[in-house]
C-alpha cells in the first residue's frame, strides 16, 4: 500500500526536523572544539612565557654569580676550591636549564622536513664530538652509504648527539668501542634505523623508562660500578629528548640490550620519511 501524501509529508517533516536538531549538536560540538583550542593556545602561550622566564630570569642570575666566582677567584686564591665547587653547581644548573629549554622548544617547534643522508649527519656529528673527547676513541662504522631520509635535520641532529654523547659517557674504560649505524626492516615491512655500542647495556627493567626523562638507566644498574655511576654527568633528559623528536616526526621507537652487549636504539621518522641507501 503506498503512503499517502500526508504520510509522505509527515514523513519528510520528521527528516528535515532530525536534520536541524543535528546541525544544532554539530555547531555545539564545533563551539566546544573551538573553546578549548583557544583554552589549548592560551597554554602553549603560557607555556612559552614560562620558557622564556626560565631562560632570562633564571639563567641571568646564575651566569651572574658564575661571573663573580671568575673575579673573586683572580682576587682571593686561597679560597679557589671553594669557587671552584661554586662554578661547578653553577654549570651543572645551567646545563639542566638548558636540557629543560630544548625538551620544552621541541615540543613547540615547526617541524620542518627536508632531504639528506643521515649517514653523512651521523659521522659528522660523532666527529665534532670525538673532537671534544680525543681521549675516549671510539670507531664508528655505517652499513650504508648515502642513507637519504625525510626529516627536520636540526632536530635530528640533536637526536644524535644526544644518543651519541651517551655512547661516549657509557663507553668510558672499554677499549675497543664500536658505535654502529644501521638499518632493519621488520616483520611487517617497517625500516628502522638504528645506532648500536658494545658498552656495558643496560638491564631489562631500565629500558622500560629508558625514554623517560630525569629516569637515568645507568643509576641502579648492576652492569656499572658505584665509582661510574657517580663520574656519569648527565639528568636523563638526553634520551626523553630523543623520544620526543621522534614522536614528533609521527614515528616509532625502542630500545633493546643485552648484558655486556651494548645498547641498541631503533627508530624512524613515520611514513613521510623516504628511504634510499646502498649497502657498505
């Protein structure tokens, strides 16, 4: 039986009333969506006010009294190891000022893709900071050559100092020390890259916070000496920092370790990140 032009009527009456009864919820959701960007903007302005008062309140009156400890300590040398202990806490402050700093700008910052060879970026910067340590050499070795990705290469370049400069401190009285660059591609056709040592590793229930930052995986860890623990500098912000840049790219990664088998870490830079390499 068909309905009746009054059914009919009724019927597309009910449609065009369920139609503006959810235009209305859909303009509430996008009201509320919009409130809460702009609550989510008056954040991250805050949140860059407060960098910026870290970096000039803080920081200003810490390289003040590092200043005063250089003269008070070219007028009064009996008392220089005294200062010397003052500039010492002064420097490691500023250090974490300025860990914290990075840790907080990365989080802001632009993320800005570009092409090169990530094997050429990672030799460079081991180089620059062999440089800072002759008396620690380490051999570095990269399975492939012209390793070319798609990423924001100021960004990975502090990645792999970062990861690089806790190869160096961890490797500390290892003789023959091999830091190794390379690529994997898993079971479900993923590309890792990846950066491995031969340094002392570290236990299984440290790499479950390896990536967290002020978590050190040297401190508690029975495969280093009291003695190396405590002559380790750093905060554990190295590696939070790494987890960040490689989120940041829309990537993955992991740890693995082996006791005496050094510390592997693998990632890569997301979908966007273009792949080309020929093999050493």
């Amino acid at each position: 039986m068909k309905p009746t032009e009054n059914e009919l009527y009724n019927e597309i009456s009910q449609i065009n009333s369920d139609l503006t009864r959810l235009r209305r919820e859909v303009d509430k959701k996008n009201q509320l969506l919009n409130e809460a960007n702009d609550q989510l903007e008056v954040l991250n302005q805050d949140l860059r006010q407060f960098s910026y008062a870290v970096s000039h309140d803080l920081r200003n009156p810490l390289l003040g009294i590092y200043d005063l400890c250089n003269v008070l300590m070219g007028q009064h040398a009996g008392i220089r190891p005294d200062i010397d202990k003052i500039r010492y806490t002064v420097s490691e402050m500023l250090e974490m000022i300025g860990a914290l700093l990075m840790l907080g700008q990365i989080k802001s910052a632009q993320l800005k893709r570009e092409t090169f060879f990530l094997d050429q970026l990672f030799l460079e910067v081991a180089r620059d900071i062999q440089s800072r340590n002759p008396a620690h050499k380490i051999t570095l070795i990269t399975e492939v050559e012209q390793l070319q990705v798609s990423a924001d290469k100021a960004l990975v370049r502090v990645l792999l100092t970062n990861i690089l400069e806790n190869c160096w401190k961890y490797t500390l009285g290892i003789d023959q020390v091999n830091v190794r660059l390379g690529t994997v591609q898993t079971s479900k056709k993923e590309q890792f890259f990846f950066i491995q040592d031969n340094g002392p590793g570290v236990p299984k229930e440290a790499l479950e916070v390896i990536f967290d930052p002020f978590r050190r995986a040297i401190e508690g860890n029975d495969h280093h000496s009291q003695q190396e623990q405590k002559s380790v500098s750093g905060y554990g912000i190295g590696l939070g920092t790494v987890f960040r840049i490689v989120r940041k790219h829309q990537g993955e990664i992991y740890a693995e370790s082996e006791h005496n088998q050094g510390l592997t870490i693998f990632f890569n830079f997301g979908s966007s990140s273009r792949l080309k390499s020929h093999t050493c």
